[in-house]
C-alpha cells in the first residue's frame, strides 16, 4: 500500500507581501536593550527614560496618589 500524495497547502498570503512585513519588523527587533535606573530589569531605548514597564507603572501611580492628596491637605 502507498501512502496518498499530500495535497501542497495553498498560500493565502502572497510572497512578496510577506517579505515585506518582515522587513518592516526587523528594524524593531535590533533595538538596543538597556538595564532599568531604577531595578536593573530590561527595558528599550525606545523609551524616552530608562525605566522597565514595572518602575514605569509605578511612576504613573505614585503621581495619581500625589494629586489625590494634594487637594485632600489644602
């Protein structure tokens, strides 16, 4: 007994449109990785400050809890 041919797949996306986004994502995977000032923890030079997602996450909400007791003190 001989096994069946496979079918070949059918491409739904061309070729050249998948070289393409390939080249388009590349750029962004040889971005530099840096150390976080504030944990040592990998963060990109894309960022304007050297922070990795956690400092910079709990940068946002210690400025959130600062205005709210601001007004609360006058």
């Amino acid at each position: 007994m001989k096994r069946k041919a496979q079918p070949k797949p059918e491409t739904v996306v061309p070729a050249e449109i998948l070289e393409q986004a390939k080249l388009a994502i590349s750029p962004d995977r040889l971005t530099k990785v840096v150390k976080c000032s504030v944990c040592g923890g990998a963060t990109t030079m894309a960022a304007a400050e050297p922070l990795c997602w956690v400092c910079r996450r709990l940068k946002i909400s210690a400025w959130r809890e600062i205005e709210q007791q601001i007004p609360a003190q006058e």
